[in-house]
C-alpha cells in the first residue's frame, strides 16, 4: 500500500524512478522494491521520497477520512514507521492545516532518524515523559519532562531516548512538514 501511494504519486508528479533516484540519493533498483512492497523503506529513505516529491511525510501513512476538528484519544491516528522505535499519534485532524501537532513515543537507546534531518519551519517539543537529547546544529541539549524546546526546523537537527524509560514528547511543527 505504501509502494503504490509513492508509485502514484511520483507518476502524478510525471517523475521516473530516475528522478526519485537522482533527487533522493536512493538507487533505482531500490525505489522500484519500495513501490511494488518488496522493500521498506527506513524513516530516512521515506523522508527523501517525501521531500523529492514535494509531499509530508505523513500523506504516506494517513488516510484522509474524518473531516472533525476533534481528534478523540481512542480514534487517533497512530504512525509507526518501518524499521523505526519512534510511535507518532497525530493530535491535529488531519495534514490540511498550517501547523501539525503530534505525541510522539521513542524507546530508550533509540534515535528519530539515522542522520540530522532539516526542513523548513519551526518547531517546539515539550517532554512529557523520559528523557530527550536533541542535536541541533552540532548543540546537544538534554531535556526532561516538562522542559520544552523551540528551534528552526531549517538547522539539521536528530533526537533520542536518553534515558531508562520511553521518551514522550508532543512537537509542533509549521509547516506542516513532517
């Protein structure tokens, strides 16, 4: 299912597997597994193909049918990325706003992504539970529940579980660009 929205979509965009490829950094011969399911992609991977087709993150993962500005506890959408220890719970709607507000879970030891990541914006994350270390431009800080943290999303940036227990943090991100 995956494989067939990125297919699509790069289709739609009028892109090869060549373009993707070149944009991206990712082999050809690996984004044509990823689009027929016989390969998942890490985070990593996944946000490249997002950013080379100009689409969040989440158009990958979300089906768009509940329209309500409530999102219940009980009815949120839960994201788990292949080969990842990083559980998000979307907050907001949907992805159709200029802001998105999610709850995120990490296991300890476990980082957000392979490398730093950067993308336009701004973002803040207060940490609800356990404890974060975040790079963000080389600066390591450490946070603990209730200390939160604000930062421009353009400035590579990487978290982790620094701590014994999951970390849980909610972050804020305009642009929607996650």
């Amino acid at each position: 299912m995956l494989g067939e929205k990125i297919r699509n979509l790069r289709r739609e965009r009028g892109m090869s597997l060549k373009d993707v490829a070149e944009k991206t950094g990712l082999t050809s011969s690996f984004l044509s597994q990823v689009e027929r399911d016989l390969a998942d992609p890490s985070i990593t991977s996944l946000r490249k193909i997002a950013e080379a087709l100009d689409i969040p993150i989440f158009y990958f993962l979300l089906n768009h049918e509940d329209h309500s500005p409530v999102v219940r506890k009980d009815q949120r959408k839960v994201l788990r990325f292949p080969q990842s220890h990083l559980t998000y719970e979307l907050l907001s709607p949907d992805l159709n706003r200029k802001m998105e507000v999610m709850m995120a879970r990490l296991e300890p030891g476990a980082a957000s992504c392979d490398e730093p990541l950067a993308h336009p914006g701004e973002e803040c994350i207060v940490v609800l539970e356990g404890i974060m270390e975040i790079d963000i431009g080389g600066e390591v800080y450490r946070l603990e529940a209730g200390d939160s943290i604000y930062y421009y999303a353009s400035i590579p940036h990487k978290l982790w579980s620094a701590g014994n227990e999951d970390l849980v943090f909610i972050s804020a991100i305009t642009p929607p660009q996650f």
